[in-house]
C-alpha cells in the first residue's frame, strides 16, 4: 500500500512526526522552516501536492478565517479580499486529488463557504489541558473516537481543560475565565497555532488504523 503522507502548512512536526512513528513515509511543508528534524519542504505546497500522497493532513492559515477576526472586517475591503484568498485556498486543498485528506481550523468561515465541519473537538479531549474548539474536515476518514469518561468498552482519553481567571466587571461573580493557550497575548501567533499531540496521535493511530484495514495491509505497531 502507498503510505506517503503529507502534512499541509505544517512547520512543527508535530502530526508529521505521529504519522512517521506509525510507519507512513511523512513529509511536512510549509513557507517556514522545520523545527523539528524530519522529512520537510519549504515552500508552496501545490508545488508538491501531486506527487502521489495517499493522505494529507492540511492546517489552512486561519489569520482570516476564524471568528475572532471578524471584527477587524468592518469597512475594510483588504481584509474582504484576503478572506477570499484564505478560502480559496483552503478549498484548493480540500479538493486535492488525494485520496484521504482531513482539513482542520478553528469555528469560522470555511463553515460557511465550504459547509459544516464533520466534527469538532478539542484538545482536551485526546489529553492535552487545552479548551479551543478544533474543527475537522473529512475526506475518507472516520471522525476520531475519543471517551470522555471511562467506560467498559474504552478508557478516558479526555483530562480537564485548564483556565486562567481574571477580573472582569461584566459578570456578575467578578471573574472571567480564558484558555491557558488562548490568553497568551499579542506576537504569540505561532505558539497558539501550534497543533496539540494528542490529537495528532490520534489522527495517526486510529486513521493508519482505517486506511490499512480498508487496503488490507497490517497495521504497524
């Protein structure tokens, strides 16, 4: 079976790494640099997206697309246009020839201009103490299992989010609560952009998991 991967906009390594320990033969790309070593191309991914992947994972830059954006789109037709150029893009990669292909970004546009996520998660619920709503976009691929509670069929993957309370005076108890990764302030943009492990070896697990059962290759352990 063809167990090339690519990993989409991707400069961590993080679900490139998680994808090579599971036996797959995975490249990340992206305009930056690798941080961590590994099979890697930098620069546009459509100069390698047809060179025979059997899956991708793809993480469409979200500066424009997410919600928390929308109010700086008032009565600025740059940030129309780049909102456009955001979605076209991503659409580009959702409609790669490729045969398995999960899209992810959190709750925003492409909701609207591409459809409903097939699932949404969030972090903590593959370990990682993190609440930010992750929503996935799927293409031959099962949405991922996870258990918030344990159970006769499976055990806990969920832990419990972590916040961060500060003062606020629009709530009546005087506090407001914020995500550890989300409350990290301004130029901290490639640190909350950075994808969460459990995830991304949830992604490798239980997907080599479905890919090679359907192709009947065993899967590695």
């Amino acid at each position: 079976m063809n167990k090339r991967a690519l990993i989409a906009c991707e400069y961590s390594g993080i679900v490139r790494d998680a994808f090579t320990a599971q036996g797959w033969d995975a490249i990340s790309c992206d305009i930056l640099p690798t941080e961590s070593p590994g099979k890697h191309y930098q620069g546009n991914v459509f100069d390698i997206i047809n060179d025979g992947f059997k899956l991708m994972i793809c993480f469409p830059p979200c500066t424009y697309l997410t919600v928390a954006a929308n109010r700086h789109f008032i009565k600025n037709p740059h940030r129309w246009s780049q909102r456009l150029n955001a979605v076209n893009f991503a659409w580009e990669l959702f409609n790669a020839d490729i045969e398995h292909i999960a899209m992810e970004n959190p709750i925003g546009a492409l909701s609207t201009h591409i459809g409903p996520p097939n699932q949404i998660i969030d972090p903590y619920y593959f370990g990682d103490p993190i609440p930010k709503k992750t929503c996935l976009w799927l293409k031959n691929l099962p949405p991922l299992e996870y258990n918030m509670e344990e159970t006769l069929f499976g055990k806990k993957t969920a832990v419990d989010p972590e916040y961060i309370l500060y003062n606020c005076k629009k709530n009546k108890s005087g506090k407001s609560k914020y995500s550890i990764f989300g409350k990290l302030g301004k130029g901290k943009g490639k640190e909350r952009s950075k994808f969460h492990i459990g995830i991304a070896q949830a992604m490798a697990v239980q997907w080599t998991e479905h890919i090679t059962s359907h192709s009947g290759v065993a899967r590695v352990e």
